[in-house]
C-alpha cells in the first residue's frame, strides 16, 4: 500500500482508523526507544573494549621501548 492510499484510507476512515493508527504509532516509539536502549548499552561496551584496547597499546610501547633499550647496550651497566 502506498502512503497516498493510506492517508486516503485514513481520511476515509476518519474516527475509525485514528486509534488504530495511535497505537501503530505508540507501537513505533516503544519500539525506538528499546532500539536506543540497546544501541546505549552497546556504547558503553565498545567503550569498554576501546579503554582496554588504548591499554594495552600502552603497554605494548613501554614494552618495545624497553626491549629496544636493552638491544641498543644502553640498558645493560657499565
């Protein structure tokens, strides 16, 4: 059904299909808001997973930097 046809059905329709189409409508905004909830929480995981990622990345440099030191000799004492 096009959108033409159906506000031409609603305007047929008149107080017949208004609270069919409230509830069509209540029934779209519950289900955005359950998509933003899981869109939210989805968020606060990517973010954990990213404080971990920069983590690590941290690590791995102070780590090669280390390595490096002690391949060049200026790690080892004199």
């Amino acid at each position: 059904m096009t959108s033409e046809a159906l506000f031409a059905f609603v305007r047929e329709g008149g107080a017949y299909c208004a609270p069919l189409l409230l509830l069509a409508v209540l029934a779209l905004l519950k289900d955005r808001s359950r998509l933003i909830d899981a869109l939210s929480s989805k968020d606060d995981i990517i973010a954990s997973k990213d404080a971990k990622i920069e983590s690590l990345a941290e690590r791995v440099i102070e780590v090669t930097t280390a390595v490096r030191t002690l391949l060049s000799g200026k790690g080892f004492p004199k």
